[in-house]
C-alpha cells in the first residue's frame, strides 16, 4: 500500500504543529506517493507500523487515490506483519544468522551457497535462497531457518 501526505500532513511538514519524534518525522518524509509501507519501513529508520497507523489516525497520511482507505490491519498486512507481528525485516534478522550457519557447516562444498546468503540483503532474497539450503543441509536441519523465515 502507498501512502501520500495529506493537505494537514503538508502544513504539519512546515509548521511542525503536530509533534513528531525524529523517527517519524524522517519517515513521514518518505511517504511522497512512490514509496509502499513496506519500503518505508525496510529502509532502517526503526518506525513501526503502529507509529504509521498513528500518522493515519491523526489525519497526517491517507492512501495514494484509487486505493482503499488504510485499516490498521491492512498497514500491518502491508507491512509484512504475520499473526506472530514480525515485520519480513525481522524475520530476515531472526534467520541470516541460522543460515549463515548451516551454510558454513558445508564446508568447501557449501562455499559459493555461504556466500550468495552473506550477499542476500532482505527477507525475500534470503527466502529465495532456502531451497537450495534445504536441498544442501536436509529438511531436519533447515526446520530453525523455515520457523525463522515463516512464523
């Protein structure tokens, strides 16, 4: 779902009438009508999606035209929110780690796979990845990496 400022977001923007913390000020920024919820949250500024649902709540983000109005639930489905609430950036920093581990216990036989997942960079780079994982290490010790990827 793509965000755009209201007209009382923009004159929030200049006057600073509401009180943003630094985090969704920067975020807020973002929201220019190109950007989905997604890649505003993705982009490393720590916001959540509760803050994004904030923003709508007071009027300052509404949906791009033509799309339909933002739920909290949708926000939160927008944003890659499972029924556990981990956003795809956290499931991607819960299973690096288990994959880089499972990787590097091939050995040299598993050392070009150890490095395309030292170069995956989001959740859907590393989810790409997994079956070629389980193919090399076995579904029994994969089982940690899919609980990582998928709850």
């Amino acid at each position: 779902m793509i965000l755009v400022k209201t007209e009382a977001g923009q004159q929030v923007l200049k006057d600073r009438s509401v009180p943003l913390t630094p985090r969704q000020r920067s975020a807020f920024i973002q929201f220019d009508g190109k950007r989905s919820i997604d890649d505003v949250l993705g982009s490393g500024l720590g916001i959540g999606s509760e803050e994004i649902e904030q923003m709508i709540a007071l009027g300052l983000l509404a949906p791009l035209a033509g799309q339909p109005a933002a739920a909290p639930a949708a926000v939160a489905a927008a944003a890659g929110h499972a029924p556990s609430g981990r956003s795809r950036q956290q499931r991607y920093k819960d299973a690096y780690p288990i994959a880089t581990q499972l990787t590097g216990s091939l050995g040299l036989m598993g050392f070009r796979l150890n490095l395309q997942v030292e170069g995956t960079t989001s959740y859907e780079d590393l989810l790409a990845l997994a079956p070629k994982i389980r193919a090399a290490v076995g579904p029994e010790k994969t089982a940690a990496l899919d609980k990582a990827l998928n709850d």
